[in-house]
C-alpha cells in the first residue's frame, strides 16, 4: 500500500493501493475497503484513483459518491 499524502490533513485514509480496475483504500482506524469497476463503477474508480495521487479528497468523495459502493471489506 502507499501511503495517502493528505494534502489536507484532515483526512480519515491513510493508505491506498492502485490496479487496473479497482483501487484498495485504508482508512485511519483500520479498515480496508476493495472498490472496483463493477460495484463503484468505470468513472468512480477513476476519479478516485485520481485523487489518491495528488493526495487530495478521496475521503470527501469517497462520503459523498462511493462510501457503500465497495465490492468488499478486506478487513
């Protein structure tokens, strides 16, 4: 996993891991959430993937677009 850069600080995730068609999120009190193309959808994963990188707003968007479209909890 890399490390979320949190340009904010105020994030609640900590770390993320990118593939081709998902992207695996940590978030601050352990859990580990799948997102992929077929529960979040193609633009979703995406954009997510996106703000995981400039380590900006993945959790505000994770909230307001994606928070129950996981595919699995991982832990």
């Amino acid at each position: 996993m890399h490390r979320y850069v949190n340009g904010e600080a105020d994030s609640d995730i900590k770390a993320f891991e990118l593939s081709s068609d998902s992207i695996t999120v940590e978030f601050s009190d352990g859990t580990v959430y799948l997102y992929d193309c077929s529960s979040a959808g193609v633009a979703n994963i995406q954009q997510m993937k996106q703000l995981a990188l400039s380590g900006r707003g993945l959790n505000t968007y994770i909230n307001n677009y994606a928070k129950r479209d996981h595919a699995v909890r991982i832990r």
